[in-house]
C-alpha cells in the first residue's frame, strides 16, 4: 500500500530524490528514460481538476511522469509524453 503525500514538502523530497536516482543511473552508463508511474487506488469524482503537470516538475525534465486511475480500468488520467 501507497500512501499519497499530501503536503507539497513530501512532493519536493521524491522530486529531488527520483532526480537523483537519474544522476547515478546515468553516471553508471545507463542512458535510457527512467518512468514514474503514479496510480490513484480512490478517485473522487473531481479528479479532472487536478493539475496533473505541477506533479515531479523536476524530473519531468530527465523522465516521464504517468498518472493512471486503477479504479477504472487503469485509465491514463495525464502522461508526460503528451508535453515532449
């Protein structure tokens, strides 16, 4: 089980954290696109609101970000790749 972070401090710690997972992968030679799947197991009814984008912003530059909703079917609710 996930828990989904709340706060936007919890948010900046993956951020920097997943960006520095990138940094060591590629110093090692691995030059391939690291994805962070991100899958909502609840969805409230205004999911649509969400800003999707504002979600990893800085390592959206070295990866892709995907949010899927497994409640439905594992529906693509936003994808990175649609920015590239």
């Amino acid at each position: 089980m996930v828990i989904f972070p709340q706060r936007a401090e919890q948010w900046d710690a993956i951020d920097k954290e997943l960006c520095r997972l990138v940094d060591r992968l590629c110093a090692t030679g691995y030059h391939h696109i690291l994805e962070v799947e991100l899958r909502f197991t609840e969805v409230k009814a205004d999911v649509g609101k969400h800003d999707f984008t504002k979600f990893l912003p800085k390592f959206r530059e070295k990866g892709v970000v995907t949010v899927i909703d497994a409640v439905h079917n594992d529906r693509i609710l936003h994808s990175s790749t649609q920015n590239r």
